[in-house]
C-alpha cells in the first residue's frame, strides 16, 4: 500500500517561506487527487489545500488563499506545499493525504482521505 512522508517542515519568522513536500512510495499518487490538511495545538485537522490528478485544479482554505500553493510532479510520486507570507497561525502540524475517490472533486473533508503521512511540524515565530 502507499506510503506518504512528508518533510521540509521547521521554524521560520512571520513573513517568511517554507515549503513541503509529500513524497510517495508503495504505489503511484498520480491518479488521485492530494490534499494537505493541518492540525494546530487543542484543535481538529483542518483543511488546506487539494490538487487533482491531472493537475488542472485546485482548492484551497480561505485563510490560506494567496499565500499557499498547491503543486506536484507526477513522475517524482511527489506533491508539495509551497507557503508564503507564513503567520505564527500557520504553526501546526502539516500532513498529506489522499483522497479516495471521485477525481472530478476536490474534497476538504478529511474522512474522505485514505491514506495519511506521519506530519511535519511548522512552527512560526513572531
């Protein structure tokens, strides 16, 4: 089955950039859609941002719109985050995933995502 592990994760000051990657390995990712979902500290998972398969859409949170995108290159199994204008709001843990079905839609629900990388910590200073 697939594996998802995410890493570019770290600490950065406010304004300033990072970006993640999601490499996959155990099988391909490049006929579904990907998400990336984040978890602050006492919160749920919350939504970020999707892609799909074909790399002709994608959806993002409203407080992520203009600074996050989307992105990833189906012959490296990899998808990535690229995150500008980081706030100490963005600090959580930034996990990928992949969604289960329907590659017409991009889905924000985190259920309806099958398999999961372990995270990778962002952590913005002020």
């Amino acid at each position: 089955q697939v594996q998802l592990v995410e890493s570019g994760g770290g600490l950065v000051q406010a304004g300033g950039s990072l970006r993640l990657s999601c490499a996959a390995s155990g099988g391909t990712i490049s006929s579904y859609n990907m998400g990336w979902f984040r978890q602050r500290p006492g919160t749920e998972r919350e939504f970020v941002a999707a892609i799909s398969w074909s790399e002709s859409s994608t959806y993002y949170a409203e407080s992520v719109k203009g600074r996050f995108t989307i992105s990833r290159d189906n012959a490296k199994n990899t998808v990535y985050l690229q995150m500008n204008s980081l706030k100490p709001e963005d600090t959580a843990v930034y996990y990928c995933a992949r969604q289960l079905a329907g590659r017409s839609v991009l889905y924000q629900t985190s259920y309806l995502y099958d398999f999961w990388g372990q995270g990778t910590q962002v952590t913005v200073s002020s």
